[in-house]
C-alpha cells in the first residue's frame, strides 16, 4: 500500500500525472468499434461463412472469396476487412495447431 501511494505522489511530483490523463484521454477518444473484445468479436467460422470443421485449403478458399467481397479497394470497409483477417488469423493458428 505504502508503494502504491508513494508511486501516485512521485507521479504528480514529476508531472507525470498528466502524461498518464492524456493517454486515458486517448482512449476514451477511440469509438466503440475499434475496441475489439472476444465477448464481442464473431467467431471466425461465422466470418469466413465456413463449418468449424473446414480444412486449413477450406480456410484460405473461404477468405479468399471474403476478401474479394469486404476488401475496402472492392466496395467493403477496412473494419469488414480487418474483421476478416483477424478471423483468418485465429482460424490457421488453429487449424496449424493440431
């Protein structure tokens, strides 16, 4: 206890509190889309449009065609985009896992 009140009184000592209220303010500042949590994200098969069985050739298919649908230089957005990638990511991790 007596650390952690010591490391808040040197933050306002050496004028780091305010580094510290700027970045929360950073944060704060960021819209609700861009903060991803698992609770919130669908699952990778239900953005690939594949059964949670498919083969890793079934994978890489799959987010081929996504990606020619939702790639942002083809009519989608970058969120759609990065959505699916992230998505494409967990799927091969785990499919190279086993």
């Amino acid at each position: 206890m007596a650390l952690s009140i010591g490391a808040l009184r040197g933050l306002e000592r050496w004028g780091a509190k305010e580094m510290v209220n700027a970045a929360f303010r950073g944060f704060k500042a960021l819209p609700a889309s861009a903060i991803v949590t698992p609770y919130t994200a669908r699952p990778w098969q239900d953005v690939l449009e594949i059964d949670q069985d498919a083969t890793l050739d079934e994978i890489n298919t799959a987010y081929r065609r996504r990606a020619r649908q939702v790639h942002p230089d083809a009519g989608g957005s970058q969120q759609e985009f990065e959505t699916l990638t992230r998505a494409y990511d967990q799927a091969k991790k785990l499919r190279e896992s086993k």
